[in-house]
C-alpha cells in the first residue's frame, strides 16, 4: 500500500506517448474514412497507402513527433517513391487549431502543398501524386488528417481528397467550401 501511495504522490512523469502507434490508429482511421469516398480512391490508397506504407512511415513520424512536442515546431520528413510523394508533417496543436497554423505559418494549407509539390524531392524522381500527411498532438488530442493530390499526373486521373479541416476560410472559399 505503502509503495502505491509512493507512486501516486512521488510526482513521476508519466511515460511518453507511443507515437509510432498513435500515429499508425489515427492514419488508418482517417484512411478508412477516405476509401469511401470511391472505387478509385480505396484502389489508390489499398496501394499506395497501405499498412505496409504507414509502418515504413510511422517510426519517422513518431520521431518527429517527439521534436514537436520537445520544442513546439513544426516537423517533417518527405519520401518519395515514385509515383507517389510522402510528406509526413508534425504540428503541436489540436485539429482545430490547424488551420490557423498554416495560416499563421504559410499563408494557408494550400501553400505548404505548393511547396511540396514545387520541390527537388517531388519533381526529380518523377512522383505524380502527393500524399501530405499532417499529425497533430496537443495535450490529449493526437490526429491525422490526409490529403492525396495528383499533380502533372498521366496515370492518376482523380480528383484531390484535400484536408478541408486544415484550409483556412479564404481558402475554403476560393474552393467554393461554405
């Protein structure tokens, strides 16, 4: 009883989030929401977004993580392998506050896109479709949200699923989001 007590009251931190876990819930989650949206949509992702894709990408996204909650940045990684490019990206804020993070960041969500389609690691190796991958922490709350957009794409022929959640309200209405 003694040593229970002890625990309880000594002030121990408790034990960091597993990240690489968390991260692998949230994107499958978000991912299953996603291949509702249609045949071409579950193709794309049973493929390019498959577990075996998000188990290669969660370890650097834990460890962008726990960079991001240490010193309250943005963090992130880019993979590309053709034909698709990953951008796993780590905000220290709830879903909420992502939008005004870009914002505040960027000039808006759409921006970090161009940028990521716009660079070196995307054009070089020939990928025709970006998967932007955004995971949050702040306090209890851990999410992902995705967005899939096919750019200067011959092979892929559908229409980007974007983060609407992350676009700010210019953004939303240059799009026609009410």
């Amino acid at each position: 009883m003694m040593s229970l007590l002890k625990r309880l009251f000594s002030g121990a931190a408790a034990s960091p989030p597993d990240f690489a876990a968390l991260f692998l819930d949230r994107a499958q989650g978000h991912r299953a929401r996603m291949m509702t949206a249609g045949p071409v949509y579950r193709d794309f992702m049973q493929q390019y977004l498959s577990d075996a894709v998000l188990a290669i990408l969660a370890p650097a996204a834990s460890e962008k993580m726990q960079i991001t909650v240490a010193d309250g940045n943005e963090h992130s990684m880019m993979l590309a392998k053709s034909p698709v490019c990953y951008v796993v990206c780590t905000v220290p804020v709830p879903i909420r506050g992502g939008a005004g993070w870009f914002e505040r960041r960027y000039g808006g969500y759409m921006k970090i896109l161009e940028h990521c389609w716009n660079s070196d690691h995307y054009r070089v190796p020939a990928c025709e479709v970006l998967c932007h991958i955004t995971f949050g922490h702040a306090s209890q709350e851990t999410w992902v949200n995705i967005t899939i957009f096919p750019i200067r794409s011959t092979q892929f022929s559908f229409q980007p699923i974007l983060a609407i959640d992350l676009l700010s309200m210019e953004e939303k209405r240059a799009i026609g989001i009410p």
